[in-house]
C-alpha cells in the first residue's frame, strides 16, 4: 500500500535531472508522509533543481503555499563524511490530505517540461 501511494511521486522524481533513484519514504501515526532522497552535487543541474524543487515545494507564491516543505539532511559530518555521500534531501506534508500524488502534480505543471530534457533546466 505504501509503496503504490508513493509510485506517482518517486517516479516522477526520478526522471528530474541529478535526482539520484534511491528513495526512502514513510507515514507517519498522524498520517503525514515524507519522501527522502539525494540529489548528485557533482552533476552541473544540481542547484538548479535544488532552486526549483525549493521555490515550488516551499514558496509556491505568498498566497500559494503548498503544505509541504523542503529540506536537507545529514548525519554528523565529521563522523561520516562529506556531501557527496551523506547529505540528502526531504520533502515532508504538513497536512494528510495532501497526498503524494497531488505534490507530484504540482511539481509537473511547474517544473521545466518535459522534466527529463536537460535544455530546459538551463537558464538563459
């Protein structure tokens, strides 16, 4: 059940450019979810999907908003190491009627389109 209210969404994010198709996603007892992931700081669109997935996801218009947020995470750096391979990335509800599916649409109708041509990440 999980894994299928989650499909629309993880699929949809990894056709974003330097998403990296690893995901970790939950519910938790008051029936918000989450969605973790890295994002590849190497690869040259990675700020800029950090940009996007930041204004959309955040700070859609100050009488938009969505009722997600979007944030990194990461363990301890000086026990674990750098960046690269320790800092990841959450998208979590703030509302449990706001599905999966629905952040999914959002991010469809306001991301660059089609979301996997790296032309149209590139700002002019």
């Amino acid at each position: 059940m999980k894994d299928s209210l989650f499909q629309p969404l993880t699929d949809y994010l990894t056709k974003v450019p330097a998403i990296l198709p690893s995901f970790g996603t939950g519910i938790d007892d008051d029936g918000l979810w989450w969605v973790k992931f890295r994002i590849d700081i190497s690869n040259p669109l990675s700020w800029n999907v950090v940009q996007e997935l930041g204004c959309v996801v955040n700070y859609l218009s100050v009488d938009e908003r969505l009722p997600t947020i979007f944030y990194p995470v990461s363990p301890a750096p000086y026990l674990n190491g750098g960046p690269d391979k320790y800092l990841s990335w959450v998208i979590e509800t703030k509302d449990k009627d706001f599905s999966p599916t629905s952040l999914m649409q959002w991010l469809e109708g306001r991301l660059p389109n089609p979301v996997d041509q790296l032309n149209e990440w590139e700002l002019e």
